[in-house]
C-alpha cells in the first residue's frame, strides 16, 4: 500500500521556530538516552523501554490505517500507549519515541498522532515531541561517528548515503534528512531537495532505492505486533473472581484481535491468576 507523502515544510519544524526550544529538547533527549539506555542507540529497544516504565501500558496491534500512527491517553495516573504495528517498522519506532516524550510531559492530556512525518507541521507540543524522538534516536554525537564511519562528505551526499544512516539508527526518511539538517551536516538548500524526493512510494525515489539495494529493509516491515500490556493478566484476575463471564471475556478478546490459543483458555476455563 502506498503511503500518504505530506510535505514537510523544513520552516515550520522546531528547529526553526524556536530554535531555544529544540536545544531544550535536545538536552531532555541526551539525558533520557542515558538514563534509559546507557547512551547506547536505541532504535528498536525503544519498545523494552516504554515496557519498563511504571505505571505505562504499552499497546501495539495493526490498524490498516496509513495515517494513524500512535496515541497516548492519560488515566488515574496511568499512561496507555498505543503504536500501529501495521506501520513500517522504523515509523513504529519514531512514534513510540514521540510518545515517550509526551508520557513524560504531557500528562493530563490525550495526544493523537496521525501521520507521524507530517506532524513535523504541527503545534508546539507535537514539534517538540518529535524533534524529541528524533535526538533520542538519531544523537548527534553518535551521528557524527556514524557519518565518519561511513565516509559520506559534507557537501557530496547522495541519497543512498541517507539510507545507509537510515538503515542505521532505525529512522523513518524524513526524520534522517531533518538530523542532518539540525547538525549541519545539509544546508537547508539540500534538505529541501531531500526532502521533496517522493519516500513512500515502491515505484520510484527513496521506496524503489531501498528495493534496489536492500539498505535497510529490515526497518521497512510492516510487523504487525500484537501486544496488549497486562490486558491478558486483568482478564485472568476478572475470570477468576467471576466479575466477568467468560462469554463477555472471550467476546472483548476477540474483538481486539488476540490470539485463539489465549482465548482457547478461557472457553476450556483452564485459566489461572498465576
């Protein structure tokens, strides 16, 4: 399926609109990266990261919905967050990196991510959240060592360059270009002509590369995870005190998608609460 390519506008990402906001940001990034990974890249971990915040339910199933990325909600001092797993991989990635940021400073309210690129346009708080995820993934530091790695020129970066970062931290296309631009690795010039090579669709720019030489497929994959937080545990604790009946259990568990094999426990009611 091809996926909507919104324009980014590079004026209107945080690092032009308030450029002491996204070194704010960017401080948060690096002192969250250490704190939560030992300052070692992130990419996929980021899920094992959100898992091992108390009191924050990671959800994640597929929703065919190209638009819809993630979600956060805000409930009796609890955290539920949501990831479309029916989303490439590294677009799961940058949008439960976003969410990260708003568990950590937007409490209180509920925050919808629907199209995670184009919310590079957004208001204030969703700017911040994503030039947030975007230094949490892609650090500077860590990106300079990787372009030195690399070889890749300042001035001479070709598209192919781009993916092989991509491929590296785990990042979405656009998301790349814009760290390269923050670090002045591209001039604006360049990030604008980057940014208008079309990256979702199979058929041409940054889609058909990535098919052509297999940099960074493995980031590409639409998983679609299943993932439920403790919902299986509370529906175990609810069977055994018989506040539900394991009809009602069974339908709400259809419903969202899990497994027969789990819900096969509780039409055998070999279910327990160990």
């Amino acid at each position: 399926m091809i996926a909507n390519n919104n324009k980014v506008n590079i004026r209107n990402i945080l690092f032009h609109v308030d450029i002491n906001k996204f070194h704010d940001v960017e401080k948060k990034a690096i002192a969250d990266l250490a704190d939560l990974n030992r300052n070692y890249r992130i990419k996929s971990d980021i899920f094992s990261i959100l898992r091992r915040i108390e009191d924050l339910h990671l959800f994640v199933f597929p929703i065919e919905d190209e638009q819809l990325n993630a979600f956060t909600v805000f409930r009796n001092d609890k955290s539920f967050i949501y990831v479309n797993s029916y989303l490439p991989l590294n677009l799961q990635i940058f949008a439960a990196a976003h969410e990260l940021y708003h568990n950590k400073n937007n409490k209180g309210s509920q925050q919808l991510l629907e199209d995670v690129e184009s919310k590079f346009n957004g208001d204030i708080d969703e700017m911040m959240a994503n030039s947030y995820a975007a230094c949490l993934l892609v650090p500077k530091i860590h990106l300079e060592d990787e372009i030195n790695i690399l070889n890749i020129s300042k001035g001479n970066i070709e598209l192919i360059d781009i993916l092989k970062l991509m491929d590296s931290f785990a990042v979405p296309y656009k998301a790349m270009v814009l760290r390269l631009f923050e670090t002045g690795f591209l001039t604006e010039h360049e990030a604008d002509f980057f940014l208008n090579i079309p990256d979702r669709n199979p058929k041409e720019g940054v889609a058909l590369k990535i098919i052509e030489t297999r940099i960074g497929t493995r980031w590409e994959v639409r998983t679609k995870d299943v993932e439920f937080s403790n919902l299986i545990q509370l529906a175990v604790d609810n069977f055994n005190d018989a506040n539900f009946s394991a009809q009602k259990i069974i339908h709400d568990l259809s419903g969202i998608g899990v497994s027969e094999e789990i819900i096969s426990l509780f039409k055998e009611g070999d279910v327990d609460g160990k």
